[in-house]
C-alpha cells in the first residue's frame, strides 16, 4: 500500500490538492489497515484523511530547499527505468 505514497516536495509543478489528499488517503489505509472502512468507522476514517492531507499541505508550503526543483517527467522516466531492471526476466 505504501508503495503508492510518492515525494511530494521540491517538484516543479507543485504538488496538487488531489496528490495530497491521495498520498493521505494510502497512509490513513496503511494504519488503518484496511481499504475502505465499515460505515460505522467511516466518519472517522474521512476525518483522518482531510485532517492529514490538510497539515501535509501546510508542511509542503513551508518546507525550503535550496536545491533546484525536480522535474516530474523526468523522475517518472527514472523510476520506469528502476522498475523495468529490477522486474527484467533474468
């Protein structure tokens, strides 16, 4: 589930309200330990999700870098390229 979670600081766009909400949503799913939850803990588990995605907002405004900012083709490229020599046939 994890594995979903990206960078989301330094990158040229900004990250987006929907990539924070996303990001929120896989780790309120990791702790929760479930994918959707029952609608006795749904009220809850929305919470959690708006809740984080909103202070995960704030933390990526105030974050500094004095390094350049990535750029998000280029970082997706690498990552195929990562996956296809990791899960190459040997």
């Amino acid at each position: 589930m994890c594995r979903n979670i990206h960078t989301l600081h330094n990158f040229e766009p900004a990250a987006t309200g929907d990539e924070v909400h996303a990001a929120a949503l896989q780790y309120v799913r990791k702790i929760s330990g479930t994918t959707k939850p029952s609608k006795a803990n749904a009220e809850a588990f929305d919470r959690a999700v708006a809740e984080i995605a909103h202070i995960t907002g704030h933390l990526l405004e105030d974050l500094v870098s004095v390094a350049p900012p990535k750029d998000r083709d280029v970082e997706a490229a690498k990552a195929k390229e990562r996956s296809a020599r990791r899960f190459a046939p040997a």
